[in-house]
C-alpha cells in the first residue's frame, strides 16, 4: 500500500503549463471545511476547455463539495471554508475582484435535487436571460426558451403548458427543467450534479446527447454515480474517495487500466 | 334537606367521576382475565377496555348533568317571574330581567340558611338583613316584598329538582357502568370504539371555537336589532353624520333624530387610520424582515429579532403616550412652522404614525419566518444561475413567501382596525369625513368606547348604537379574513 497523498498528487499532477490554451479551469491544493471537517484534502485538477470530465467516487466523497467550490456556491455555506487557489481562463475566481454573481453567470450549474422555481415553465427558463439582459425583445428570449427546453429533450412535453407552474411537473420532467435553465443563460462551463439520476433511460440518452453537443463550444463537469454514464460521455475522468482525488486521467484509462488500486476496486464495483 | 344539600351538580361531577374510575380498573381486570392469559387474544389491549368502560360511565352522565345546569334557568326563572307584580314586569324604565338578578341571589342565599331563617325571609326578611348582606344579597335592592316571594318559589323549584337531576345522572352512570362491564370481552373492538369517542371529543373541542364566534355575534345581534327599530338601517350604513344627541331620546326613542348615526365618518376614520398604519408598518416591516432572513449576520439576527419583537409587547397606552406627548406636537410644529399649514396635536396622521410603528413586528416578524421558511434549494438554483442577493429575494423569495406575507399584513391590519388606546389619545374624538390628515378624527372603537363608558342607561338608543357598531367590525374584520384566505389559498395553488 503505498502513501495516499503523495500518489493522488502525483496521479493528478498536470502534465503542461495550466495556464496555456486549452485549459479552462485549473484547482491547486484546494481543502474544503465545513467547520473542523474537512471534507475535501488537497485536490488539484484540470478541467479542459470543450471536454466532458466526470466525477465519479462513493456517496459522501466530496464530488458534490468540489464542484460547488468552481462556481463559489460554496460562499452561500456559512460554516464552509475553501481554501487553495482556482482559476478560470487564468484568473483567480477566489480573487477579491471577482464578483462571484458574474463568476455564476459564466459557471453555470445543475444541481443534485431539482429546484424549479414555483413560477411557470417559461418563467423558470426564462429566469437567466432576463436577469443578465440576453435578449433585446420577446421574440429572441422565445427562441432561447425553445431552444433550451429542445436541448433539454423536453420541447414537445412541455410546448402547450409553458404558463403552468415548473413545480408541477415530474421528478424527471424538472430534472430536465433544471437543465434547461442552466443552458438558457449558456455559459461557459457547465457544473451538473448527477444530471440523469431521475432520469428514464429515453430522457437520460437525451441529456447524454445535449452532453455531447454542449462540449462543442463548452466544457462540461459532470457527477455521476453510473460508470456506464461517465464511460459513455466523458473524456477525462476524476475519482474522488473521502475527500481525495486519488486519480484523474483519460477515461479510456481509468476504464481499462487504471493505475490506483482503489480506482480498480471502484470501477468493478468492489466497495463504494 | 340534609341529603339534598349534598345533591349539587359539582358534587354529582365527582361521584361519576369516581364511578367511571372504579369503572376503569374493573374494566381493565376483567380484560385481562378475559385474555386467559394469552395478551394477543384479546382485539384490543386492556388499557382500551378499562378506557371503553371509563368513557361510557362518565360521558353521557357528565353531558346530561352539563345539559341539565345549562337549561335549568329556562324553566325555573318563569316561576319566579309569575310572583312578579305586573307594575313591574311592564317597566321600561327598570327591566324586570335586573329584578330578576337580585332575586337570584337571594335564592342562591337561602341554599345556606338554616329553615328558620328561611322561614324569616317570607316574613319580613328585615330580621335576616346581616345574614343576606352576608351572603353577598345587595340588601338595598330589596325593595318590595314580592322578592323574597318570589326568591322562595325559585329556590323550592330548585330542591324539588335536584332529586330528579341526581337520579338521571346517577342513573345514566351506573347504566353506562354496567353495561360497558358487561360487554367487555376478547373480541369486543374496545379500541375502534375508543378512538370514536375521542374523535367525538376533539370535535367537540374544535368547535368550541366556532362556537365562540357565533356566540359573539349572537350577544350583538339582538341589541343591533333593537337598535334599527329605532334608527333605520340605511341612515346608520349611508349617513354622512355621527352626532348622536344625547338629550332627546325618550323611552321609545322616537324623538331621536336617526340622522345623527351616520355610520360613514367612522369607517371612515378607521380605514383612513389603519391606511395611514399600513403605510408606515408594512414597507419598513417588510424591509427589516429581508434584511433580517438574508442579508444579516446570524449573530446580528438573534440579537435585533427579540428587540423588534419587544415592540410587539409593549401595552398600547404607552404608544398612546408617546403619540400625545411626542410625535403630535412634533408634527404640530414641522407643519405649522416649517410648511405653514394648518395642524394640531391630534390628527390623523399622528395616530397613523404612531399605530404603523406599533404593528410593525406583527408584519415584520411573521415576514421574516415566512421568508426564511423558502428552501434554501430555491436560493441555491437563484445564484446558481448569476443572480444577485437582491434579485433573488425580489424574483424568487419574495413571490414564494407572497401568500405568508399577505397574511402578516392583513393580521396587522386587523390590529390597526381594532386598536383604540392610540386613537383615543392621538386623533381626537371628532367624527368626520376629511381627506386632509392633519385634522382630527375618530375611529369604530374609540366611538364605542365612548358610547358605554358614559354611565347611560344600556336601552337608549345611543348605547343601543354601540352593538351596531360592534357587529359592524366584526363584520368588516370577518371579510377581510376570509378574503387573506381566499388569497393564500390561490397562492398556494398556484406555488405547489
Ligand atoms: N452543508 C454542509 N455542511 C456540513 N457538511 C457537509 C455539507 N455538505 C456536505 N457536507 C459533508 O461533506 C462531505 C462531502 O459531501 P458531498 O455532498 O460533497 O458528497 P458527494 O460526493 O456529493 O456525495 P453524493 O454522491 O451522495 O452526492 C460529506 O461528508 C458531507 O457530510
Ligand atoms: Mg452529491
């Protein structure tokens, strides 16, 4: 058994210049408190630009944790605590010039529970573009609500019931909704907590599908709990154990060769 | 006489009571020897038994000798009554009905009194004086000798009833009694029963306070009725004038002049007052709630929410106070000096200020619960998506907490409606129909207030008036009710 640290560090140390091209956001020695806990040790990753990396590890592993930390939503949580250095297109996102609603606006996020605000489908998808001031007139924020909810594989279900309330919907419906949302205000990341967990399989193809097209011209961090689903659309992948990154590589890699026992032990479902 | 001395319906209370705990233990017993040893045979468990029994013995007893103490008056009074010289019994000037409280408590008297001294009342009560007096008798009332007669009839009423009134609840109890025992076996369903009667009983409870509401309108409804006999309804609804005149009602009140209550000026003066309240309480309200569930520090919010809250104790003659003494001759003088108008001490605005500052932890408080009661799930997917604090409270939390704040306000609304210490002390007593707020004015209850506190005679038709208005707030504060809940309800929907 060798010593944890120094391999996750070493697994996870980048392999170029973090600031050159082509990475997006760069973490160095990040923890995370809440209170005494700490609930993420010393993670540093690369997230590259128009690639699809997933987060994959046990429940209560810090997946959630970490990935709040890239849009700051972690400032919401009193007690928590982030400390270590990230960085978005080389700028310190944790910087006392940066303005953590405009970092949110860039960041955007799809959270692990569906929070649809109790207004109208359209309302809810329309809530982005309206506060950032995207569209110029009725028309074009239509058509962003189209196109999201399109994206969102949702369109033809929701089309006659935009005025009904984005609560009323089902479980997997607001999934969706959620997503849409996010999407509506396109930002340059997008951060989504287990976007398919309620999702059937027809639905979930569908978001794996949008997944695929957002990498285009975004990058996307994705947490999972299905190895199938990270295999399926992600290029890098991370695997996060009680607060550590123990390895971060390829898919490919981890899938077929991973160089962490534990990886091994998680990906062929031995513990986890 | 010795054992009917004891018949009294609290000593009768106790003796079910006591059946029905004998009941229970016995009924308890008798189930577990039912079960022969074997717990799971029985349908229900002993302890359902032994309450099955309780309840029997003591419910229809104790609700029969409710009953019974509730309507016994109805038939024993008219007794009395018959003793009654007519002179009396026609009298508008001294209702026949306080003649009747006096003699009550005579025959309430005599319960205690050995038979001599009963036997001296009819006499010539003079020689037990002391003995009544006693007794807590207003002596002096006595003032002809058809009370003591008549005081003689409703007490012997009463001791010819008691044996009947002992043997009915008695009876009840120990039918219940003997019936539940004798039923208590393995598969009899004590438990459904049970829970029946429980259920009946938190029915019972919930509707007292139905109850209640209906017994508030019924105190008020037969003097309002009274009172447009005299006064028609639509002058009292539509009349632009309250000017009651005091000294021209005669018995049947015909001479009084049915313009002088014009209802309008007073409701007037409420709104306009409570209006005035709402303005200052509920944006400052509102505000310090926002500020309080979003953007304070926890440490900051426990100590300013129990001092706002403070304010919410504090008794409303001291606003008053503070309204007379402070705030009126503070706006006094800004108007009068500063602006050149026209202003006094007392004054709409003065009253409006003072009652907006006393409701503001009633808007305030419940805002801040209501707010901080939105998920944190809805903030989360807010600033998830760029937004600002403040975006987020005005597009997200506000409109979700909408339907809990309405309520705060109309709860407020509903105080400014009813207040009347700072009324009294900081808009005057004029009733009058103004726009300006500058000017004096007077509300529904500080009118009332008026209307009984003088020592008048309860029948005239300005006393008579009072009910009228009372009924009519009762109203209004009904229908504004009914409306916030009407609203919350739609919200609801609409939100869930
Ligand atoms: N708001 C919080 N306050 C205190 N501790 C927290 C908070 N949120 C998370 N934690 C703790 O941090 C650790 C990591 O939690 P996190 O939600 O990041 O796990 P996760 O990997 O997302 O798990 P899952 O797969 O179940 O979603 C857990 O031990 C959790 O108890
Ligand atoms: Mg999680």
């Amino acid at each position: 058994m060798t010593d944890m640290t120094t391999t996750a560090a070493a697994a996870a140390a980048p392999a170029t210049d973090p600031n050159a091209v082509g990475y997006k956001m760069t973490a160095r020695n990040v923890d995370v408190y809440y209170g005494e806990t700490r609930a993420i040790k010393d993670v540093s990753i690369d997230i590259l630009d128009r690639t699809v990396t997933a987060f994959i590890g046990p429940s209560g592993c810090g997946k959630s944790t970490f990935l709040r930390c890239l849009n700051r939503m972690n400032d919401t949580i009193d007690i928590c605590r982030v400390t270590g250095e990230i960085k978005l297109d080389g700028g310190d996102i944790y910087d006392r010039s940066v303005d953590p609603v405009q970092l949110r606006a860039r960041v955007g996020m799809v959270f692990q529970k569906p929070n649809p605000f109790p207004k109208s489908i359209y309302d809810n998808v329309a809530y982005g573009p309206r506060i950032h001031g995207l569209t110029r007139n009725k028309a074009d924020l239509d058509e962003i609500i189209e196109m999201s909810l399109r994206r969102a594989a949702m369109w033809d279900e929701v089309k006659d019931r935009l005025d009904e309330p984005g609560t009323g919907l089902s479980g997997g419906q607001q999934q969706r909704l959620c997503i849409a949302r996010a999407i509506a205000t396109s930002p340059e990341v997008l951060l989504m907590d287990e976007p398919a967990s309620a999702l059937d399989p027809i639905a979930t193809s569908k978001i794996e599908e949008l997944i695929d097209e957002l990498r285009q011209n975004f990058s996307i961090v994705i947490v999972t709990h299905s190895m199938q689903q990270a295999a399926r659309v992600s290029q890098k992948t991370a695997f996060f154990h009680l607060g550590n990154l123990v390895e971060f590589d390829d898919t490919s890699k981890i899938f077929t060769n991973p160089s962490e026992e534990r990886t091994q032990d998680y990906i062929s479902g031995r513990f986890g | 006489m010795q054992a009917l001395d004891f018949v009294t319906a609290p000593n009768l209370a106790l003796v079910v009571l006591a059946l029905a705990v004998i009941g229970y233990i016995i009924g308890r017993v008798r189930a577990v020897a039912a079960s022969k040893g074997d717990p799971s045979s029985l349908h229900s468990r002993p302890g359902y038994h032994a309450a099955f029994v309780f309840i029997w013995t003591g419910l229809p007893a104790l609700v029969v000798l409710a009953a019974w103490v509730v309507l016994q008056p109805f038939y024993v009074e008219p007794k009395g009554y018959e003793v009654f010289p007519k002179s009396v019994m026609e009298s508008t000037t001294q209702p026949a009905d306080l003649k009747m409280d006096v003699v009550k408590s005579i025959a309430k008297a005599l319960e205690d009194f050995s038979p001599e001294q009963r036997e001296k009342l009819v006499l010539g009560f003079r020689d037990i004086e002391s003995a009544l007096d006693r007794a807590g008798v207003a002596v002096a009332e006595i003032d002809q000798s058809y009370m003591p007669r008549a005081a003689q009839v409703i007490f012997e009423t009463r001791q010819s009833l008691k044996p009947i009134m002992a043997a009915v609840v008695l009876g009840l109890a120990v039918i219940g009694f003997i019936f539940s025992i004798a039923v208590v076996s393995r598969r009899m369903r004590a438990r459904n029963r049970v829970e029946t009667a429980v259920r009946g009983m938190l029915i019972i409870a919930s509707s007292i306070a139905i109850l209640t509401t209906f017994g508030i309108v019924f105190a008020l409804i037969f003097d309002t009725i009274r009172f447009f006999s005299v006064v028609p309804f639509q002058d009292f609804l539509f009349g632009l004038t309250w000017d009651p005149t005091f000294q021209g009602a005669d018995e049947e009140g015909h001479s009084v002049d049915s313009r002088g209550f014009g209802f309008v000026p007073l409701i007037f003066g409420t709104v306009y007052i409570s209006f005035i309240a709402l303005l200052v309480a509920v944006p400052i309200g509102l505000f310090s709630a926002i500020y309080m569930a979003e953007f304070a520090t926890p440490r900051f919010r426990s100590i300013a929410k129990p001092v706002l809250e403070v304010l919410a104790g504090v008794p409303t003659i001291v606003y008053g106070f503070f309204a007379l003494v402070t705030v009126g001759p503070a706006l006094a003088e800004f108007f009068t000096n500063t602006l050149g108008l026209e202003a006094q001490g007392r004054s709409v605005l003065t009253a409006g200020i003072v009652m907006g500052i006393m409701i503001i932890p009633f808007v305030s408080s419940l805002s801040d619960d209501i707010i901080t009661a939105v998920p944190q799930s809805l903030r989360d997917a807010s600033l998830g998506l760029g937004a600002t604090k403040a975006e987020t409270v005005r597009i997200v939390l506000l409109p979700a907490a909408l339907p809990g704040i309405m309520a705060a306000v109309l709860l407020a609304a509903s105080r400014a409606i009813g207040e009347t210490m700072i009324v009294v002390l900081a808009a005057g007593a004029t009733a009058q129909i103004t726009a300006n707020p500058l000017e004096a004015m007077t509300t529904i209850t500080v009118t009332i207030v008026n209307l009984l506190k003088a020592d008048t005679d309860f029948t005239s038709p300005q006393a008579l008036s009072a009910y009228a208005l009372g009924i009519t707030l009762f109203v209004v504060t009904l229908v504004m009710n009914v409306y916030a809940l009407r609203i919350v309800r739609k919200y609801r929907e609409q939100y869930e």
